[in-house]
C-alpha cells in the first residue's frame, strides 16, 4: 500500500513537471508578437492574408497583400500596407507611409515622413504629410465617406484640405489646402477646393469641383473645367477650350485666354451653344485671344479682343477698346479712351468712349455711338443702329 502512494505522489509531480514545461502566455519566444497596454501588438509584421487587431509598433510595421488589421496602427518607423490590404483605424507613421495597390484605410493616416498612395487605394479620413509631400497615384482617394464603385466621385468629408503638392495624371482627391504649390496631373479629379501658397497649375481635361485660389499665377490645361471661382496674386493663364464656371481675378490685372476658353458659364454645355457670364462683375483682364470666349469685361488699363473672339457680356475699360476683326460684344462697350472695331465685328449693344471711334469696314454696332471728341469714323459699309 505505501509503494502505491509512493507512485501516485510521483506520477502527480512529473505531471507537474511536464505542464511547467510547456509555453505559457508571454513566452520569451523570439518569434512571437508582445501584447503591449493590453489591446495593441507590437509586431513588425503582418503576413499576406493575416488578420489581428490594434497594432503599436516599437519599429517599422509592414502588412502582406489581402491582410487586415482590425484596429488602428501606430509605427515608431514607417507603415507599409500591402497590395488589396485594409485597415480598420487610423494609421499614425513616424516616418513615412506607403499603401498598395486597392488598399483600403477606413480612418486618417498620418505621417510624419512622404505619404504614397497606390493605385486605386483609399483612405476614408484625412491624410497628413511631416514634410508635405503626398503623392497619389492613379485612381487614389482621399476623403470617401463611403467605397463605392470608381465611377461614384469620393468627395471629401475632411474638415480642411490635404496639404500637397503633387496630384498624378488620372488622380482623385478632396480639398487641397498646400502649403506651397499645386499642380494636379492630366485627367485627374479635385473634389473640393484648392488654396495653395504659391501658383497652382491644372492639367489638361483637369477638374476642380469647388473654388481655386493660388499665391502666384494661376494657369489651367486645355478643356480643364474649374466648377467655381478662380482668384490669383499673379498672372491667370486659361487654356485652350478650358471653363471657369465662376469668377476669374488676378492680382496683377493679367488674365491670358486661350482658344475657346470660357469664364462666367453656369452650366457646361455644347460648344455651339453661347456661354454667357453669371459673374456679379467682369474679369479685369487686357486681353482676349484670337477665337477666345469670355463673360463680361472690366478692365483697369486697356482692353483688345483678337479676331473671332466673343465677350458674351458688357465691356468696360479705363483706357482704350480695340476689337479684332470679326469679333463680337454680346453687350454694352465704354472706353476711357479711344474705341476701335475691327472689320465685320459686331456689337450688340451701345457703344461710348471718351476719345475717338474708328469703325471698320462692314463692321455693326445695333445700338448707339457716343465720342468724347465728337470724332466718328466709318469704314467701308459700317452701320450703326441695326
């Protein structure tokens, strides 16, 4: 009977033995990730299709392709997230981050190095830049407040813009407050405003979906379409068959139009349509170019429209009008100096100026015409009143 019990108390002990053997919680394993403050893993990594919760990282933290983090990340180092990963939290890098390919971060990101946004990958909150350099590749989307299909516009639903200075060809983003200058790529999306330090420069068939203030000069691409007011410190230069819905101001009085540029248009109609101004006032410009179209006209200094050019509105100017050839005034024309048409140009309107006018050759004013100096020249079949 004592040797039983002798070998009951033995089998109890190695039993002992054997379960203090095995690998408890908090194992000193080199290869497992610590649980720290209780709801937060520092790891380093997240291998493609993992998934785990809140990480907070002593280092640099890195997730695999189609992974997910249920939670927020915080980095000593940089984030990287791969290729078609989510997180469902903010990210807070202290160097930079990166995200791949259709990458989704329902949260903000923040980062105290270069932000880089994959193809097509989203971030549902804000994104901020240490250095202000945030780069966006084709399709990204900052500020979606909802993931819809590529073809429904991701608008901003951040408090202020995103401080960048680079939007790439084909890019989608919200509200743009840089710090320093601007420039979006061709074909790319702005749904928000853009205010920047320095000058701001839009890419052919470029949009922005609110209003556009730049430091500098302001100058647009060909057929970009700017859905609000454009105002500058600088030179204003529209391109070629570009629209500014709203107003147009410079601070140095210079607005260059190209070929079939629009300003004051309500709505974005067909070009065989008239696109007449809705400004409160005219743009105070010195030059309309040759086939260019444009709201009403208020200038400071001189005003010359080139040939074939159309105001659709009013044009006044302090000093001298010259209107090219074949050109037109869908409105009234007063000059602080001398008024000059040029041949087959119409004015539908009255015309008034303090020095002489010189009317070309088949030129029309529908309305009346007034000199200061009492000097009226007629060209060869020029009409008045018709």
């Amino acid at each position: 009977m004592k040797n039983i019990v002798q070998f009951g108390a033995s089998a109890l002990l190695a039993a002992a033995l054997l379960v203090g053997c095995g690998s408890p919680v908090g194992s000193t394993d080199q290869n497992a990730s610590r649980s720290v403050s209780g709801n937060a893993t520092d790891t380093t990594n997240l291998v493609a299709g993992g998934t785990m919760g809140n990480v907070a990282s002593s280092a640099a933290f890195t997730s695999g392709a189609n992974s997910t983090v249920n939670g927020y990340i915080t980095a000593v180092a940089a984030v990287t997230l791969g290729a078609d990963s989510q997180v469902n939290g903010n990210v807070t890098a202290g160097v930079a981050f990166t995200s791949g390919a259709n990458s989704v971060v329902s949260g903000n990101v923040s980062a105290a190095g270069d932000v880089t946004l994959g193809a097509y990958s989203r971030i549902t909150g804000n994104v901020s830049s240490g250095t202000g350099v945030i780069t966006y590749g084709e399709g990204a989307t900052v500020g979606s407040s909802s993931l819809g299909q590529t073809s429904v516009l991701a608008l901003t639903v951040s408090v202020s813009g995103s401080d960048v200075t680079t939007l790439v060809a084909g890019g989608t983003m919200g509200s743009v407050d840089s710090s320093a200058a601007f420039t979006s790529g061709a074909n790319s999306t702005v749904n928000g405003y853009v205010n920047a330090f320095a000058a701001v420069t839009l890419g052919a068939n470029a949009r922005v979906n609110g209003n556009v203030h730049a430091g500098a000069d302001f100058t647009s691409g060909a057929n970009s379409v700017v859905s609000g007011n454009v105002s500058a410190a600088g030179d204003v230069t529209l391109g070629a068959h570009s629209r500014i819905i709203g107003n147009v101001s410079s601070g140095t009085g210079v607005i260059n139009y190209g070929d079939g540029a629009t300003v004051g248009s309500s709505s974005i109609v067909q070009a065989s349509v008239p696109l007449f101004a809705v400004s409160g006032s005219g743009a105070d410009v010195t030059t309309l170019v040759a086939g260019g179209t444009m709201g009403s006209v208020d200038s400071s200094a001189a005003f010359t429209s080139g040939a074939n050019s159309t105001v659709n509105g009013s044009v006044n100017a302090v000093a001298a009008v010259t209107i090219g050839a074949s050109a037109r005034v869908n409105g009234n024309v007063h000059a602080g100096a001398a008024f000059t048409s040029g041949a087959s140009s119409v004015i539908s309107g009255n015309v008034s100026a303090a020095g002489d006018v010189t009317l070309g050759a088949h030129s029309r004013i529908t309305g009346t015409v007034s000199s200061g100096t009492g000097v009226i020249n007629y060209g060869d079949g020029a009409v008045v009143g018709h």
